[in-house]
C-alpha cells in the first residue's frame, strides 16, 4: 500500500479536518480569512525584535541621501530627493467596484500610488532602494570618505564609484525588487546582479540590462532564485546578499511609509481613532512589503488600523503560512497549488518566516483574488480613474468589497465592534507597481481586461 504524503508530519486530509478553509484555498477559489491571532496590541509580544528607533534611523538615513539622491534622479528634485508617492481619493473607483461586487461600501476610498514612486516605479522603491543606501554608507563610513555630516551628494563622483566597484550586490527577484535594488546598485557603481524568477516580465529583464545589471535568468520560481543570489554571494567576500525574504533592512525600508503616509492623511482632513477606523489592503508576495508597512502603521495608528493582505489563488504563500503557522517552513506547493498567476509581483510560493513570526498578531486578515478578476480590476481602474497599474498591484481593490460582502469580513466587523463607525471609515488600497510598464504592454494588461469583462457579461 503506497503510502500517503505527509507535510510536516500530517497528511493533507489531517490539514483539512484541523483548517476546512484550506479545501477551498487548495482548490484556487477565492476566499477571506481572518487572523484568529489578531491583537489590538499587536506587537507586545517577544517576537518583535524591532521598535520605534528602528524606523526612525531608516528615516534619518534616508533623508541624509537626499541630496544624492536629487542630484543623479531628476524625478526627484521636486521632492527634495524624497521618494514617496501621492495619496488620492478615488470615488469613481469606489461606485464602481459598488456596482462589480453589488456591495455598498460605507466610508471613502484612497489610493496610495506606491505604483508611481520615482526611481522604480514600485513598493520595491522603498526597501530595495534603502538597503542598497545602507550598503553603501556603511562602506562610505568605514573608509572615512564620508561622515553622517557630510554632503552625501559626493557619492556622485569618481572616488566614490572606484570604492563601490570593488564591491557586488545580489538579490533574487521576481522583477520590481530586482528593478529598484539593481538600478540603484548601478547607480552607485556597484555590481550588480539580479537573479530572476521565471515568472519574472522581459521587460523587466531587458531594463536592467539597460541600466547595466546582470541578470541570471532561472527556469524555476522565486525561491530558487533566492537560492541561487544567496549561493553566489556567499562565494564573495566583498559581495552584498539582500535577502528578500529575511532582510531587517528592507523591512525597515518599507516601514518608513508609516509616518510619512499619517502625514498625507492629516494634509487631507482624514481622521484616524476609534471612531473612524482605517482599514489598508496590501498586495503580498514573499510579506516584505506589506510587512514593513503594517508595522510602521501600526506604530502609527495602533488598533486604529485594520491592515488585510492579498495574495493570487494560486501563490497564496502568506495565508497558508499564516494559517498552518508552518511559515516558511511550507510552500503552496507542498499543499497541491501551483505557484502560476499573471500577478509576477506576487508569483511566490513560500512566505517570509521574519515577516509571518512577527507580524502573526498584527495583520488582520489574508484575502485571495483570481487572476481573471485582477484584469477586470485593473481596466476597471483604468476607466475610472485613467490610472494604470499592473495586475499584482490591483489586487487591494478587491479587500473593501469582500470586507463587507464575505461572512468573514462582517465577524470581523462585528467582533472588534466597528459596525456603527464604519460610515467613517477609511480605506486605503495600496497599489504597488505599474508605471514604469512599457505602453504597449500595458494596452495588453488592459486589452485582457476588456475581453475578460466581455465574456463574463455575455454569460
């Protein structure tokens, strides 16, 4: 008798009968789960080896490369050598994803168009670009060229270039951290290399080698491709890892948005207290991202914020790690799920350990959305708003719909006692990447979006 397959020690059917919502995530169907570890005092706990200071170091890190930053990034001059990206509400969006879902939803609707950061037109801007930084003080630092005081736009010159070129930074990607750590590793003078997933879109490839990264292209997903970075570097003495999957410093990174982001919603009269609750929905791909940012935000705002991550049905990582509380000690894989959605962003098959160990009481809840709803998402947001994004980054539009509509979401509602203030809400799709796609493919992510509409309206 062949015997049954086993995934830490249980077989599948075991896994079933102690979480009956895996059946339905196993099968790709699109669900809404809420933490049951949730905390409003998320981060009392042992786990959280970060605080406050943390985040306010990456702050000030950030503002002393400026000036460098303004200097060789146009872009950036208007921002002073900034990099952050609007806040907008989106009513169109809102009546119509009203009419998508057939779901009121009650408070008002933004967008955080993390979508159009300068540099890398991604979330990757923030934590890809900030570890490469931090790289490259410490080196600037140590070899006395520079002092925390000094006018960091001296980078920008030969001496500085000679000492980075002695010196390679690797990561693995499945493209937009790929972009923002390669293009501002070449920047600096840095080698640079970039191990792809195969999920991984040509023209993300082809810009970097533009920019004068090397790019090693692997036929497996994201994770070997980590693998691989991780192998290379270690061969290197003078060679960099960054780690996308266990790096304090882009978690660092990507936290710094909090503070910045409480800033925008005061500029726009937007209340946040017990009484008017925020609620963020955030792409996932590994967790570093929206990792970083649920914790800044809940620095920020504490139970005030509601923060739900959304993932592909079939690259569900976060939520299965979350759920087994397995972490990176599982993949989709292992549960049947094969990893394969348009969302590249997203593509990955097992999720952070740092991110999931410690944030488990902090996020509120996971949600998955198709692929096909991702395109109708993204050419629904095109419409309404001439804003395009690509599919991993509309994946938060589908969360203020399915918090209302999904038996999930109204327990949630009801068990943290926000029905009578949700009139006052306020909810923040992040979106993550898109505007640095090539026009032509992005008329392809639309164009799919239309025809995909269609036949379902002709049904």
């Amino acid at each position: 008798m062949k015997e049954k397959k086993t995934i830490a020690g249980r077989t599948i059917e075991q896994w079933y009968s102690e979480y009956p919502l895996l059946r339905e995530i196993t099968a790709t169907k699109e669900v809404f789960w809420i933490n049951p570890q949730y905390e409003k005092e998320a981060g009392a706990k042992a786990n959280v080896v970060l605080d406050e200071k943390d985040v306010l170091a990456a702050e000030e890190r950030l503002t002393r490369f400026a000036s460098y930053i303004a200097k060789v990034f146009p872009e950036t001059r208007a921002a002073n050598g900034i990099i952050e990206s609007p806040l907008v509400e989106i009513p169109g969006m809102k009546k119509e994803i009203e009419r998508l879902y057939g779901q009121i939803i009650s408070g008002a609707l933004y967008i955080k168009k993390d979508s159009h950061l300068p540099i890398a037109g991604s979330i990757k801007a923030r934590g890809g670009i900030y570890a490469v930084l931090k790289i490259a003080e410490e080196l600037a630092w140590k070899s006395k060229m520079l002092t925390a005081t000094g006018d960091y736009a001296a980078l920008d010159g030969d001496p500085f270039r000679r000492l980075f070129s002695r010196y390679s930074i690797v990561v693995g990607s499945t493209g937009n951290l790929g972009l923002s750590i390669g293009i501002m590793s070449a920047q600096l003078g840095f080698k640079a290399t970039v191990h792809m997933s195969a999920d991984a879109k040509k023209w993300k490839k082809d810009l970097l080698r533009a920019k004068g990264v090397n790019v090693v292209e692997h036929s497996s997903d994201y994770t070997r491709a980590v693998e691989m970075g991780r192998e290379q570097a270690l061969k290197d003495l003078n060679s960099f890892f960054i780690d996308d999957e266990n790096s304090v410093d882009l978690f660092l990174g990507y936290a710094v948005a909090a503070g910045r982001f409480k800033e925008q919603l005061n500029d726009s009269g937007v209340i946040v207290d017990e009484k008017h609750p925020l609620f963020v929905y955030l792409p996932c791909g590994v967790g570093g991202g929206p990792g970083g940012i649920t914790y800044g935000l809940k620095l920020q705002f504490k139970e005030n914020v509601h923060c739900f991550f959304a993932e592909p049905t079939h690259s569900p990582a976060m939520l299965v790690g979350l759920l087994t509380g397995l972490h990176e000690q599982t993949s989709v894989q292992e549960f049947g799920i094969d990893n394969i959605t348009e969302a590249d962003g997203l593509a990955v098959g097992r999720p952070s350990g740092l991110v999931g160990k410690m944030l488990a009481d902090a996020i509120s809840g996971v949600y998955t959305v198709g692929d096909d709803q991702l395109y109708i998402l993204l050419k629904t947001m095109a419409e309404a708003e001439n804003t395009f994004l690509e599919p991993s980054a509309v994946a938060g539009f589908d969360g203020p719909a399915k918090l209302f509509k999904s038996a999930g979401g109204q327990e949630y509602l009801k068990a943290k006692n926000l029905r009578d203030h949700m009139n006052n809400a306020t909810h923040i799709v992040w979106a993550t990447g898109g505007s640095m796609v090539p026009g032509e493919i992005m008329e392809s992510f639309y164009n799919k979006g239309k025809a995909i509409t269609g036949a379902k309206k002709g049904k």
